[in-house]
C-alpha cells in the first residue's frame, strides 16, 4: 500500500521551454485533466505531440486513422499525431483462429453472469497477443515520435490511458446495479469481482490502465537516453486516483468514492511509478480529485466530494475571487435554495456514520454495501433536485476549476522531482487558484 503522499506546497520549477516536446500518450477525446496538461506545454512554447487508439472496422479489426479523421484529430489536439493505433487492453486480441474475449462473454446475461466460467488458458493467449501488439506498436510510435524530439530538448511523456470494460450488452446492465442501485435494485461490488467476468475486467483495467505506463518508459528509452545523454530532462507523469483530503468539520480528511473497481490497478500504476524512480526515471503518478466527466457519470456520487471545495477556496484565502465562486453556484440553485444549506447536507452526509466507515485508507478500495448505496445515491439524488437546470450543475463549474488548478500543479510537480506518487487534494487545489486568480 502506497504511503498517502499530498502535495503540500505550490511547485515553481519550470525545466520545459520553446522547442522542447511535449508527447500526449493517450488520445484527447473530450475535455479532461489533460487539457490542463496540454495548456501548461502550450504556454511553454512545447511542440505537442500525441498518439491515436486507432480505429476498429466493421470486422472489430483494429486500422490506423484515415486521412480525414487524422486531420481532425490533430486539429483537436493542435499538434502533430502519430498515427500508429495503440489501442491499450486484450479484450478484443486472440490468436489467430481464436475467439477474443469479447466473443467469449458475448452469451453472458443479466440472470447467469455469476456462474459464468472463462478457459483462463485461452484468456491468457489474448492477453499476450495484446500485449505484443501493444508493445510493438509502442516501439513504432516511439520511432516516429525520436524524429521530432531536436537535439538538445527536453521531453515530456503525459500518460493518459485508462478503462478497459470489454463491449458487452449484458455490463451495462450489471454496472447500473452496482453504482446506482439501492434497495431492491442495488448489487454487490463483491459480487463483480468474485465472478469471471470481473477477474477479466480487472485483469484489463490492469492493462490498459498501469501497464501502459510501463511499455511507454520502455518504448521511450532510446529517447531518453538520448536526451539524457545531451544534459537534457525527461519526464513522465501519470493520472492517479485513491482518494482525496478535502474539508470535513474544518480539517482537510482522506476519503474516497467507493466503490472504486479500477482502485486495483490505479495502485498497480502506482508501483510501475516508484519501480521506474527507483531506477532514476522520474515518472510520477498524479493523484486527482473526483470530478464530473463523461465517462464518471455512471458513478453516482462520486461528485459530493466536489462541493466542499467551495470551502476550501475561502480557507485557503480567496477573497473576493472566492466569493465569486460562491455566487456562481448559489446561482445555479433553484429560487429558495441556500448554497450554505447545501454544504450543510454535505457535512451531515460525510459525517454519517455509514460514509465515515469508509474513510479508511489502509483497506481501499472497499466494497459497497447497500447502506452506503443508499446514504450516498439518495444524497446525490437530492443535490441535483435543488438546481434550477438538471444540465448545469454545481459540480460542472467545480469540476472545471479542479482540471483548471491541476494542470500547472502537474507540469511544474513534474519538474521539480518531488516524488512518484502524489496527492492532489482540495488545499493545494485552492491555493493554487486562489493563487492564479490574485488580484495584480
């Protein structure tokens, strides 16, 4: 278990410049964390440089962009993609003349998931049939992306992969059960991961969402030795999730969004972070605050960790920027709705005893347990209710800030060497804008 490690002080370091590069290793799809990122590298005059998944056909194989969708994607990015698919996961690998994973599960229903059976020999074969695709198209990308790297710059490595849930009508069916069901409809997270088919789903989230970071500092090592070997600097950086401090009863606390399923291999993301600074390759994973993203809207509740940060921007010294803020969202609230009675409802919710109980680090990422499911759904059912417009939400203007306040938190973190895991919790995420919005 990693040390609970939180950024403590607003890093200043700045090791990047014009005409260094800045390599996106993930593909921007909708606005994120790594836009922050990408923001920081732009001002910095980095040359961006990403990477695309690919494409797959009508048959599921997996294509390289066509003309039109490279064009597009390098406009979104506003840099120059290598257009090599790296696709990270095995759930649609196999041998020649196998079945992949995808096909395997393709019979699974909502009655019979339980008692559904995988060959693990056969999974084992995709796993490796994906793992060596991956790898040597790794290795192709990292050819293409040495061209563009002048000697004498520094390099920039944001890994950005994530997720990994094979396509199957069935999980759709299962996931709603798991994070947004209660009473008769609610379902054990434990459930999942007893069954086959969550022993392949974390066996993917394994690869997709850790693993990549290891071929990535693998692939790049002729890049990094050669930059290196010039005097120049080479980073790595990684998202992270497990848990955050924020506010409760005045004192910034851990506490996490539960449950976490892909915990498991954001810790194994972890490790591949501190094995590669222990061999002098300074890679650092991230840890983030919850926000609202597309793909977090299925995790119902995972925003009521978001609200308190209204109070950490006034704690930290905001000032008259913080009061705006404030007035934005009691804005956002329908008529006769307080912000402070929100925030209210917020420190009863985190100090009920059923959420309490799993503000325990040491035994992340904890199951859900019914009681939790209907403390927390019901809470985050009842915030909603009190907007004025169910499509403009609080945690929207909240979530913004947070990929506002990480982006020069991570590439000024990245630079200064500080330690392969860290926190971003909700004070440095205050300070650090309070201290980009200071009236000059």
């Amino acid at each position: 278990m990693t040390e609970l490690t939180p950024l403590r002080h607003i890093p200043q370091a700045n090791v990047f410049r014009k005409g260094d590069v800045f390599v996106l290793f993930g593909e921007l799809f909708g606005r994120g964390y790594v836009n922050g990122l990408i923001d920081e590298a732009r001002k910095a005059g980095m040359t961006i440089v990403g990477i695309t998944v690919g494409r797959r056909d009508d048959t599921g194989a997996l294509r390289a962009l066509t003309a039109e969708e490279h064009a597009e994607a390098e406009e979104k990015l506003g840099g120059r993609i290598i257009n090599v698919p790296l696709m990270a996961g095995f759930d649609m690998d196999a041998p020649e003349g196998e079945q992949n994973p995808t096909e395997m599960l393709s019979g699974i229903t909502l009655k019979g998931w339980q008692e559904d059976k995988l060959d693990w020999e056969k999974i084992e074969r995709c796993r490796e049939a994906g793992v060596r695709r991956f790898t040597t198209s790794a290795a192709q990308a990292m050819l293409e992306v040495d061209k563009l790297v002048p000697q004498g710059a520094n390099v920039f490595f944001a890994h950005t992969m994530a997720g990994g849930i094979p396509k199957i009508k069935a999980f759709l069916a299962i996931a709603n059960r798991i994070y947004k069901g209660r009473g008769e409809r609610f379902m054990s997270s434990r459930a999942l991961l007893d069954s086959d088919l969550g022993k392949l789903i974390l066996m993917n989230f394994d690869e997709v969402t850790a693993n990549t970071l290891k071929y990535l500092i693998d692939a790049s090592s002729t890049i990094r030795e050669r930059v290196t070997a010039a005097g120049g600097e080479v980073r790595y950086t990684a998202y992270g999730y497990h848990g955050t401090e924020i506010l409760i009863n005045g004192a910034y606390q851990w506490q996490t969004y539960t449950n976490y399923t892909q915990g498991y291999a954001k810790m194994r993301l972890e490790s591949i972070a501190q094995a590669a600074w222990n061999q002098g390759i300074y890679a650092t994973v991230f840890n983030c605050p919850e926000i609202r993203t597309n793909s977090s809207d299925i995790f119902v509740g995972v925003e009521l960790s978001l609200f308190p940060l209204l109070n950490a921007l006034k704690k930290e010294g905001g000032g008259e920027w913080a009061e705006k803020q404030w007035a934005i969202c009691q804005d956002l609230l329908g008529e006769g709705t307080s912000l402070q009675s929100l925030l209210d409802t917020i420190e009863r919710y985190n100090n009920d005893a059923t959420s309490a109980h799993f503000r325990n680090f040491e035994a992340w990422p904890m199951d859900n347990t019914p009681e939790l499911a209907d403390v927390m759904i019901g809470t985050s059912e009842a915030m909603t209710a009190l907007h004025k417009d169910k499509k403009a939400l609080i945690t929207d203007h909240l979530s913004s800030l947070v990929l506002e306040g990480a982006g020069p938190l991570m590439f000024h973190g990245a630079s200064e060497k500080i330690a392969p895991v860290l926190w971003l919790s909700h004070d440095i995420i205050a300070r650090q804008l309070n201290e980009l919005h200071k009236q000059t």
